[in-house]
C-alpha cells in the first residue's frame, strides 16, 4: 500500500504545473502541511510536534480560557492535538507563570513568545516577511491592549488614542496582520478585546475595529470556543 501511495505522489507531483501543485498543497490543513514538511526533511523546516501539552488555571482547574486563549485558538486553527492540565503538573522551574506549553518535551513560558512559536510552527504568523512583521507588531499591540484594559476603560483619552490608532492600522483589512486568514495576533487579540469586555469598554464608534471583532468571533475556531461557554466556563475569569 505504502508503494502505491509512493508511486502516484510521485507520479502526480512529476506531472503537476507549479501552479497545481501549489493549489494541492493550498488545500491541506496547517498540521497537514507541516506533515508534509517534515517528510522532505529538510534541516530547516520545523518538524510536526508530536505531543504538546498546555498548563494553564482554565479549563482544567478554573472554568475559564483566560490568557491561554490565543494558545488554545491557534492549537485549534493548527488541527493538532493537544492536552490541557493544571499548573501543579507543569514540570518544576521551566516558567515563572503559566500559560506554559511543552512541545515534544520542551517547555516554554509567556503567552506572546508562545505565541511567536506555535505562529512559525504552524504557518500562523503570516506567509511574506511583511506579513510577519505585521503579525509580530499587532501580536504585541494586543498584549498591550490587555495591559492598558484597566487605564482605556478609565480615561476617555487613552481610548481614543489606542482606538483611532487601531482602527487606521486595520483599515482596508480584513485581519490584523493583514493576511487572508487569521494570525495568532488575531487570536491574541479575542483574550484581550474579552478583557476589555470585562471593563464594558465601548468602542462602537471605530468601525474598522467592530467590524474585525465581529469578524474574529464568528471566524470558525472561534465561534467553536464560545459555543463551548456551557455550565458556568467563560471565558475570562470573575
Ligand atoms: N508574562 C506572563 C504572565 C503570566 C501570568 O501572569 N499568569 C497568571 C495567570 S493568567 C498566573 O498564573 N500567575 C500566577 C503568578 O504570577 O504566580 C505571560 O504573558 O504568560
């Protein structure tokens, strides 16, 4: 069986333009592409984790997503699986805090970084070297709106200035990093707009940002997740 799978890859990627070879592999799922990167083995092309496990309060031990949010979006929009557990089984000394995930037995720290890493894994974090950048940026712009949740729900000003910084950032956009699909900077962004949430922040008046939170909650993974609010989980904790 394996020979004949051989044989008509083989077969099909000789006879095959660019063009549909590109329009084949555009149709594979981001764990699926990473599959197939890793049986070129190419040294460096980042080879399909086998066991990742994420520690975090929620949903193991507090009935909330929390700051794992972006983590757990982007494991789901990768098509990979993964376990959750509880801090007191995350490995002594690897973080100072959770979000912590381990990938194939390596521990790593710090939502945004994590998040860095899952984006490049899985060809979440933008395709072009533009896209990247603007993936990175707008990835911290939302860690920031999450620091600033406490300071834009009380000073009118501070809102603006964020607000109308982002609404032009997005403009002509459908995501934030300007990519034809989400990034971990979009997934990022659903833990942070949901704190703002939690501090009834409006920002109905910036279009562009409406639009794109509308957009993101109803974007499939998402809207998975926020399906998944049964029997008391939320997503933000009290
Ligand atoms: N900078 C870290 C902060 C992590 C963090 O504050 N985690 C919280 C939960 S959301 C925690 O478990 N804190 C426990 C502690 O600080 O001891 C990150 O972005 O991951």
């Amino acid at each position: 069986m394996g020979g004949g799978v051989s044989k008509g890859m083989q077969a099909g990627v000789k006879t095959a333009s660019p063009a549909e070879l590109q329009q084949a592999v555009g149709g594979l799922d981001a764990a699926e592409k990473a599959k197939l990167l890793d049986a070129l083995k190419v040294d460096d092309v980042p080879k399909a984790p086998t066991s990742i496990t994420v520690y975090y309060w929620g949903p193991t031990v507090m009935n909330a997503y929390g700051r794992a949010i972006g983590i757990y979006l982007t494991l789901d929009q990768a098509g990979v699986k993964y376990d959750m557990k509880g801090p007191s089984d995350m490995p002594e000394g690897c973080a100072m805090a959770v979000p912590v995930i381990d990938i194939d037995g390596f521990c790593m720290g710090q939502c945004p970084a994590i998040l860095v890493a899952l984006g490049e894994m899985f060809q979440l974090s933008g395709k072009t070297p533009e896209e990247k950048m603007r993936c990175l940026q707008a990835l911290e712009d939302m860690n920031d709106v999450f620091g600033e949740r406490v300071k834009i729900s009380e000073d009118a000003e501070r809102k603006k200035k964020w607000f109308t910084y982002l609404d032009k950032k997005i403009q002509d956009k459908k995501w934030l990093a300007g990519t034809c699909e989400p990034t971990v900077a979009d997934f990022h962004g659903v833990f942070a707009f949901e704190t703002l949430k939690t501090k009834s922040v409006d920002f109905s008046e910036y279009p562009n940002m409406t639009k794109w939170w509308a957009d993101i909650q109803a974007y499939p993974v998402v809207a998975k997740m926020y399906e998944s609010l049964v029997d008391g989980r939320v997503m933000i904790p009290p």
